[in-house]
C-alpha cells in the first residue's frame, strides 16, 4: 500500500521481475505521440466513456464528416475496433471500414529513487491500430450516361466550293 501513496499520476506500477529493478526507478509513462490532428482523428482511451466515444463519432457524421479515423493502441483495441462495429451496425449500411495495424514506439522515464543515479530513458513498442470509417455513398456515386453525340451529316462538294464564279 506504502509503494502506491508515493507514485506519481500517470506512473502505473510495475512488477519486480522486469528486466530493470523498478525498487531503484520509478517508471513515468509518456503520452505516446500523435502525429494525426484535426476533429476527424479521434485517439480511443480506455479512460474516456464508450457512448461519450460513440456520441462524438455519431456527431460527425451527422455534421457532415464524409470519413473518421479511429486511433487506438494496446489495451483499448478491442475498444476502438467495438466502437468502430457499433458504428457500422447502426448506419444501416451507409459506413464502411479499413483497417491497418502498426507498431508506436514509446518512451518511458525511469526517475531513480536515490539521489547518487541520473534520470534515464527506456524505449519500448506498442501495437496500435488505426481504424478509417467512411460513407460508402461516396464510391456509388451516381454518373448520367453521356448525350448521344449527333450524326456528322456528309457534306456535298458544293458545300466546299462556296458561292458558284460566274465565267467570262
């Protein structure tokens, strides 16, 4: 219980059987990094509230949004690939889906507990998904057939020759 009052928010605990002694280093996780902005992007946590989520995708569309994309890595998969299969259920057929996966380097800061060690860096990777939602209607779109072109006519010779020369 004592080892938890002294961490610091946003430092989950680790067990002692890693690779580094975590009773000499308090680990601080930092925020992984968000190449990706804009109201369209919208980076799934497992903190912020699944219809909270759901409601905000759903109001995009709704404004206008022709795609989203769901960012989403290591625990809140399953979260982001459940949001973006509520989302497809709902649309009645109108929302379509890509996946890719990749891997997000992270950058962990091990403060030392005793004052004799400097602050060192530990680098670690992640599995990340990134989910692209888009309205379907965009690839049907609807193209009028051309009009028909007209006929050419066949133009007689004195069509060419212009206005007839009198002789002298």
């Amino acid at each position: 219980m004592e080892s938890n009052a002294s961490q610091e928010h946003g430092a989950k605990p680790r067990s002692n059987n890693r690779r580094n002694n975590n009773q000499r280093h308090r680990v601080v996780r930092k925020q992984p990094p968000r190449p990706a902005s804009g109201r369209q992007h919208i980076y799934i946590t497992r903190k912020t509230d699944f219809k909270a989520q759901l409601r905000r995708c759903q109001e995009l569309f709704s404004s206008g949004a022709k795609e989203i994309f769901l960012h989403c890595m290591g625990f809140s998969v399953t979260r982001g690939l459940n949001l973006a299969l509520r989302l497809i259920e709902h649309s009645e057929g109108t929302l379509s889906y890509a996946i890719n996966t990749s891997t997000i380097s992270l950058l962990d800061e091990l403060h030392p507990l005793c004052d004799e060690e400097d602050l060192t860096f530990r680098h670690r990777k992640n599995s990340a998904l990134h989910i692209k939602i888009f309205n379907r209607s965009l690839f049907e779109i609807a193209v009028p057939p051309l009009p028909a072109a007209p006929t050419p006519q066949l133009q007689t010779q004195s069509q060419f020759r212009g206005k007839a020369k009198s002789r002298q």
